[in-house]
C-alpha cells in the first residue's frame, strides 16, 4: 500500500510542472489582451473606435453623433489609386461604427445603410454597407469637387431604427 502511495504522489509530482505550463498555455491562447485585431484594411484596431484613426488617406467624418444610447463614428478611406488600377471607378470606402454610450461595447450586429446627398443636390439610392470585422462598410465614388451629405440609416440588434449624419467636403 506504501509503495502505490509513493508512485501516486510521485507521479503527481512529475506532471505537476507540465500541467502548470498546460494551464498557462490555455489561458495565454484566450488572453488576447496584448494583441491587436487587424482592420479591414489591414490597419490594426485596437477595439472601439480607436481602429479606425485618421493615418493616412484615412478621413475622419466629424466627431461621433449619439441617438437613442448608441454612438456612432464614419470615416472614409481613399481607395482610388487601388481601385483605377483595377479599371474600376469607386473612389471611396466608406465605413461606420458603432457603440453603446453607456458601456462602449462595440455594435456589429444589424442593418446598415447609406444615402448619399451629392455636392448638386441628387440623393442616391440606399447603398446597403456590409459587417466587416467590428464595422459596417461599402465602396463608393465620390468624384464631384464640394460639399457630400452621408444620411446612414440603421437598424441594429436591439430592432431600434436610428439615423445618423456625417458631412464630407471633397477638395
């Protein structure tokens, strides 16, 4: 009985080191904390709004709109070069986030949709905006020098509709 003692503990003993750096492992695959998300364009985000930053030929639309307990924040980011390389014509890609106010967790769940109101005054079809990794986006072309008008539309997880604006002045 003595001798299946001292095996058992000694076993115990032998594995405890590897069951401890097991456990460390585990924890350290989930603990992203120190990590960064990549973007959709490639840019790391750091969660939040903070992903999506003015660097670049990224352009910030203004400062975040709050309707109904929701925070909202647009950017643009020139895809022109890119995309004429391409033979297409989209100059843009617009994207939106969005946030609880209260807690600032981030809101990807939902639809999403643009109007856009052009320097002359002709308003486009809704452009629907698709969920692209903690945002909502789509490709547009933006050509005529002016004033733009983003009308986006909204409705989110929690069924609420919202709308949002965000203005544009292309040089």
């Amino acid at each position: 009985m003595k001798k299946w003692l001292v095996i058992l503990v000694s076993g115990l003993l032998t594995m405890a080191p590897m069951v401890a750096a097991a456990m460390e492992h585990e924890h350290a695959e989930h603990d992203h904390s120190g990590h960064e998300m990549m973007g959709h364009d490639g840019h790391a985000d750091h969660k939040g709004h903070d992903g999506m930053s003015a660097s670049g030929d990224v352009i910030m639309l203004g400062d975040a709109v709050v309707e109904n307990g929701v925070e909202a924040m647009a950017h643009l980011k020139d895809v022109s070069s890119a995309m004429a390389k391409m033979g297409m014509p989209t100059t843009h890609h617009f994207m939106v986030m969005f946030k609880g106010e209260k807690n600032g967790a981030s809101i990807d769940k939902g639809k999403v949709a643009v109007k856009i109101v052009e320097p002359d005054g002709a308003v486009s079809d809704p452009i629907r905006l698709m969920g692209m990794q903690g945002h909502f986006g789509a490709d547009v072309t933006l050509t005529a020098k002016g004033h733009y008008l983003f009308k986006v539309g909204s409705k989110l997880a929690d069924g609420k509709k919202r709308q949002f604006e965000f203005e544009y002045h292309n040089h």
